[in-house]
C-alpha cells in the first residue's frame, strides 16, 4: 500500500522540463528539483519541444539561451507559437547576463530570467513560486 501511494504521489507532482546543452548543468539542476519535481531533460531546443508537445506536458520549462541549432530565444518563440505549448510557463535559465539579453528574453515570452552561475536556492525558489 506504501509503495502505491509513493507512485501516485510521484504522478501528481508537477513536471519540470530543463533544456541546456551541458550535461553538468543538467545534471546539478536536474538533481536540485528531483527531490520535488518530476524533472525531464532535453540537451537541445527540437528536443524540448518535442518534449513539451508530449502527453502530459511539462508544467514549467527551464530553458538555456546559448545552445547549438536552435538558441532558447528561437525555442521560446516556438513553443509559444503553438496552440498546445503556449501556455507553459519559461523561465530562462542562463550566463547570457546583460540587461538587454534579459529583455530579450521576457519580449519572447519568458516569464522569468535567472542568471548563472546556478544558485540551487535561487532556483528552487524560483520553480516553486511560479507552480504554486
């Protein structure tokens, strides 16, 4: 009976999809939220959208900026583009640190902006405000 409530209650919790192309900050960030979220990992931007088309979608997307093919901007513009990705939550989660990079990134629909180096506090802080 234990183990079965276990599993649901890892069902219910909410999904935290993280994209970066650096398998170490996969890693540390994946590793700071899997205590309490369900976390999947996308190492590039057609990846996480493929990801945030599945069912059931992920509640809020971690996104990198700087990655190969396509940057977090374009996977940002993307997702918000299609009707059945649109309303998740982005939060970028990058080095990329000048005041006009983070505007850049709330004008393409990010609701947050959190600059490296990854702050595990900061982080966990951040997810837990935007999924309360």
């Amino acid at each position: 009976m234990d183990s079965f409530l276990g599993e649901r209650e890892l069902l219910e919790r909410p999904v935290v999809l993280v994209v970066d192309d650096t398998p170490e900050n996969l890693w540390l960030v994946s590793s700071v939220l899997k205590k309490h979220y369900n976390v999947l990992v996308a190492t590039n931007g057609v990846k996480a959208i493929e990801i945030a088309k599945s069912d059931p979608c992920p509640d809020l997307i971690l996104l990198d900026i700087v990655m190969p093919e396509m940057d977090g901007y374009e996977v940002c513009l993307a997702l918000k583009g299609m009707v059945e990705t649109r309303e998740i939550p982005i939060i970028f989660l990058t080095a990329c640190s000048s005041a006009a990079d983070e505007a850049h990134g709330m004008m393409v629909g990010a609701i947050d902006y959190i600059k490296k180096p990854i702050d595990p506090d900061f982080i966990l802080s951040s997810v837990a405000k935007r999924l309360s």
